[in-house]
C-alpha cells in the first residue's frame, strides 16, 4: 500500500541525538523523503542531524525566555491556549505540500496545534505519547484540568495512538475509554549486532565501571547518580556519564572524581564506547512520590539501544515503575533494585560476581532482540499510515 504523505507536527524535534528525537528519526528513516514535511514547534533540530532529503519547517509556539522564569506556570497556560488554535498558521506554512495524515508527540504544545491543523483539513491524526503530559507539565491544578480535557478531545480525534508501555494503554483504557496500541523503542537500522559480551565483562582486573547514558533533567535522577557514585566508592568503581551533561554542571551538583563526564556520542559511537569501558549500565528511575504515575507509564528509552551492548543492566527503580515490571516479566535481564538503600548491595553483587555479569549481559542481548530489533518494530509502526485518498 502506498504510504500517505504525512506532516509531522510538534515540539520534539526529530533528529539522530537522543530520547524521543532519536525515535522520531529512527521510526521515520525508512518513510519517503517527498512524501513527508516536518514542522518544529519549539527548539529546532539541529540540520546535520536531520532526515536526509525531508522539508523541515520552524514556527516556534512558546516563547522560552518566559517558561525558564517563575511565570513558567502561567506561561505554559497561556502557550497552551495558543497552540490550540494554531491549526491556521501551521496551514499557511506547509502550504502546497498536499497532505494526508498528520503525526504528533503528546509533549509539549505542538500536539495541540497539531490536532487543530488535523481538525481543520479533515485529516487522520497520530498521536505518539511518551509521558503523560496531562500530569506532567508543571502547571496550577485548574490549568491542569483543562490540559487533561484537550488531551481527552485529542486521543479520542486520534485514527491512531501509540504508547511505550502495556501500563500506559491500560490507564488510558480507563481514563479515555479507548486503549492506545504499544510501541517499544526502536533501535536504529544501523544498530551493531553483537553476538556476545564484551571480554572484559568476565574480569576483574580493571576498576569496576557502570555507565550512564541520557539526559539528567530531574532531581530523582541527579540523586540515583549521586547514590550510584557512593556505592561504586565502596569498591574502588568509577562512573562514566555520557550526554549534554558538562563537566561544570557535574561538578555542581555533587559528582565528583571518581565521575567522567564523557559528552554526547553519536548511538554507534557510544555503543563502541561502552563495550570498551564499561562492566555495566544504569537505568535509573525516580523514587519521588509525585513521580510515581509517569514512571509506571513511561518507558526508558536507552533500553533499546542498552540492551544491544551486550552488558548487564542495573536497573534501580520502585517496585511499580514500568522498567522494574518489564525486567521482572523478562527474568535474568537484569539486577534489579527496588528500594533506594539496596543500591549499594546491588553494586556490590555485579562488582564481586563475573558470572552474573555474563550472563545477565546475554540475556539482555537476547531479549533486546526480541522487544527493540528495527525490523520489529517498523512493522507495527508502518501499518499505522494506509492511505486516507484510497
């Protein structure tokens, strides 16, 4: 069937860098170049990271100067607003691209101009989510609550909705009255295959390393470091820290020597990295409270490319959050730690057992396979765009 020709609207830009851009890029690689038109509603993507032979268009909808202030909650309300009535002026732009589907990420206030735009063509949309951006954004309850009704509106106008996780299509079962179909995260066609595990997983010579790959953009995050580079003390360890993070920012908020801030890889070049330094990798999920419905929802998307490393995984999160549910429905693909004082106890074990290692390192190989492969997945994603002319 031939693919429709589809405008991509929305905040998260799609370029080959990291979380929900690095899908965006690797979902629509394979889609034709001519039959395609990305439109950025926010910070534009950065142009040698960009799809080759795609139209990309800026129309910013949020002035950032005011959401990095302390009207940040006034400022998303207003932006909100806005967005909801963009349809128009994204129309005017992408004017003379004769399009048949719209697709969106529920993040940001793109997904907003995106639904109106789709509304007034008359167009199927797509909806991608993965937060749950009705409680996520930081806004004041009443704000919230008329976020919460737009997201309803726009799931239910939605011809398709894709989610990250099993537990995420359920809440929205319950709470939209209409399931969302799960899409893990998708590896790049390029992704290296390795058939085993790095040699150096089954010694002890060199000081024990975990790596941590992404961004750090909450408090729960710079505390799991902060607890992971105190139990790697304990046995002589070191961290390693690949991504935007700089070396001063590391510095201010308490990693320290025994921390290497290595910058942002490219996915080829960061897998090479790992396999050559690393004894290990870290998933860490946020213990807060008012965390604790995104991170049952949401789904970590270094998974996809952690798992093809062939090392073994540390995964440090509550009991309920979706990467904990997901190793414990995949048995043995990782050390898993379910209580913020055992992180040192579950350092100590992968640091101390070469065998565990191993073989917690084939077993993510194998199961990575199984949940991320690119060829899995664009089957169920391609399927989501039939032709809406017939």
């Amino acid at each position: 069937m031939a693919k429709p020709r589809l405008v991509y609207i929305g905040d998260v830009p799609v370029e080959a860098s990291y979380h929900g851009s690095a899908l965006l890029h690797r979902l629509l690689a394979e889609y034709p170049a001519e039959k395609l038109c990305v439109v950025e509603t926010a910070t534009p993507s950065v142009p040698a990271r960009r799809l080759a032979g795609v139209e990309y268009l800026s129309y910013p909808i949020a002035n950032q100067r005011w959401l990095n202030t302390r009207f940040h909650p006034h400022a998303v309300a207003w932006f909100s607003r806005v967005a909801a009535r963009t349809g128009p002026r994204i129309e005017t732009m992408v004017d003379g691209f004769e399009c048949e589907g719209v697709l969106t990420v529920a993040h940001g206030f793109g997904w907003l101009a995106a639904a109106d735009f789709a509304a007034q063509r008359k167009l199927p949309l797509h909806l991608m989510i993965h937060d749950d951006w009705p409680r996520v954004a930081a806004v004041k309850p009443r704000v919230r609550e008329w976020i919460d009704a737009r997201f309803a509106s726009v799931y239910r106008q939605a011809r398709s909705r894709i989610c990250v996780s099993p537990a995420m299509s359920a809440a929205y079962q319950a709470r939209y009255g209409a399931p969302a179909e799960v899409l893990y995260p998708i590896r790049a066609a390029n992704c290296p295959e390795f058939e085993t595990v790095p040699a150096r997983v089954g010694q002890n010579e060199a000081p024990f390393t975990i790596a941590f790959a992404g961004t750090i953009n909450s408090t729960g995050y710079i505390e799991a470091l902060r607890r992971l580079q105190e139990a790697l003390e304990r046995v002589d360890g070191r961290l390693l820290i690949f991504g935007p993070l700089t070396k001063v920012e590391a510095k201010r908020v308490g990693l320290n020597s025994i921390t290497e801030v290595c910058g942002l890889l490219s996915s080829s070049e960061l897998m090479s990295r790992l396999r050559e330094q690393a004894d290990a990798l870290f998933v860490p999920m946020s213990f807060d409270t008012e965390d604790r419905v995104n991170m049952q929802m949401a789904f970590p998307s270094k998974l996809a490319d952690y798992t093809a490393v062939g090392l073994p995984l540390l995964i440090y999160g509550p009991h309920y959050c979706s990467a904990v549910v997901w190793a414990r429905e995949n048995s043995g693909v990782a050390e898993i730690v379910e209580r913020e004082d055992l992180l040192s106890e579950g350092v100590a074990r992968l640091a101390n057992k070469p065998d565990l290692r191993i073989n917690l390192g084939r077993r993510a190989l194998e199961i990575g396979k199984k949940y991320f492969s690119h060829a899995t997945t664009q089957q169920l994603f391609n399927p989501r765009f039939p032709c809406s002319c017939g």
